[in-house]
C-alpha cells in the first residue's frame, strides 16, 4: 500500500519516464532508461523514497537494472508516449490465444470499425484476463466493454507482441476481424 504522497510521487515518476521526460530536466536513452543518481536529483527525492515506490507499485510499473557499464538505472516497463522515442528492445513473445482489453462503451462503435488503435502510445496495451481488462477500462469510465482479441490467430498470420516485465501484452494495431465483444 502507498500513501497518498506516494501515489503522487508514482505519478509523477510515470509521467517523466513516460511522457514528458523534459519537465524533469531528463531525457530517456533509446530504451528508455535514465541513471537512478539523476532520477534522484531531478525529482528531489531519496533511495529510500524511491526503492518504496517500486517495489510497492499497483502494478509494478518501474524495472530497476544495473548496465553493462555498471550504472543502475530505471524505466517505466510500458505505457510511453509515441512523442517519446523509446525502444524497450523487448522480444517477439508466443501470445496466450486469446488477450483481453477493456475501453469505455462510448469507444465499442469506433473500435469495431476501425480496430484497436494505439492512439498516444507507442503499442495496443492488452490484458491477460477479464478482470485486469475491466480495471484497465474503468480508470476511465464506469461503462466498460472488454474486448475478446484472438491472439494466437493473429500471431499465426505473422502479428508480432510482446510482453512488458510487468505482464502487459504489447501489438501494434488489432483489426476488427480479431476482435470480439465478451
Ligand atoms: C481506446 C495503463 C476508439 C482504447 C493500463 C483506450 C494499460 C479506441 C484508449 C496502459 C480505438 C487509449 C494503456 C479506436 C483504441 N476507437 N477508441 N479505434 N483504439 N481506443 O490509456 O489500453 O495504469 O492509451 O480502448 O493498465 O487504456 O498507466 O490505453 O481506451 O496497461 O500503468 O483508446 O495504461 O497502465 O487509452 O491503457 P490508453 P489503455 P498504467
């Protein structure tokens, strides 16, 4: 559990290793990592504060690593904006048949005309499963629909997705002919 300051302070570092990197003083390199020492500094706060918020985020949402050049430093594992160009060089992984995504009902006409789209972001964001779906979708509405995405078809025919280390399932587009109202 975070408190609330911690919840804040979650925010923020989603939007700066997200978003808006530049706010912070920081630019991502090309996967997206930024040293820990600057995180530290550009955002004023401790180890302590830091380590806390990782390892106790909702959804795990910020990957620590040491480099090859021994420099620890830290990325969000999905969700960046397609302004920010980052490469999480992540492999091409065999997906579960079927994924799940939830949206607000306003978008089912939309989607089923014209697919999944990635919008803002750099891939589709797909669910492993009905509930994750529905906390996915209502983050923005009270009406949800979650979507049924074949997803063992469309790797056959040659669709590529990946998996973040926080367990998101990452494509780039899903046409409606692969996609089902649940
Ligand atoms: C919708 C969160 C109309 C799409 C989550 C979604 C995820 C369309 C919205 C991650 C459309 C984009 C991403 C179309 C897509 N017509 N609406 N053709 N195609 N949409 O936030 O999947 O909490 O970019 O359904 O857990 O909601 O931030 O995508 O509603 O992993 O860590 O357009 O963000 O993670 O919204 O969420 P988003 P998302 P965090």
């Amino acid at each position: 559990e975070l408190t609330r300051d911690q919840v804040r302070l979650s925010r923020r570092m989603s939007l700066v290793l997200r978003h808006r990197p530049e706010v912070a003083g920081l630019t991502l390199d090309a996967n997206g990592w930024v040293p820990i020492a600057d995180f530290l500094a550009a955002l004023d706060i401790s180890r302590t504060e830091l380590d806390h918020v990782v390892a106790n985020n909702d959804k795990s949402r910020f990957a620590v690593a040491v480099g090859e050049d021994g420099v620890e430093r830290i990325r969000a594992s999905q969700g960046h904006s397609r302004r920010v160009p980052v490469d999480l060089d992540l492999p091409p992984v065999a997906p579960p048949a079927v994924l799940f995504h939830g949206t607000p009902r306003e978008n089912l006409d939309s989607i089923l005309r014209n697919g999944l789209r990635p919008r803002s972001r750099h891939h589709v964001h797909l669910s492993v499963d009905v509930p994750t779906a529905l906390v996915v979708g209502r983050r923005r509405s009270a009406e949800v629909v979650v979507f049924e995405v074949a997803a063992g078809v469309m790797a056959a025919a040659g669709h590529v997705f990946h998996r973040s280390a926080n367990g998101v399932w990452l494509t780039s587009e899903v046409t409606p002919e692969h996609l089902s109202v649940k």
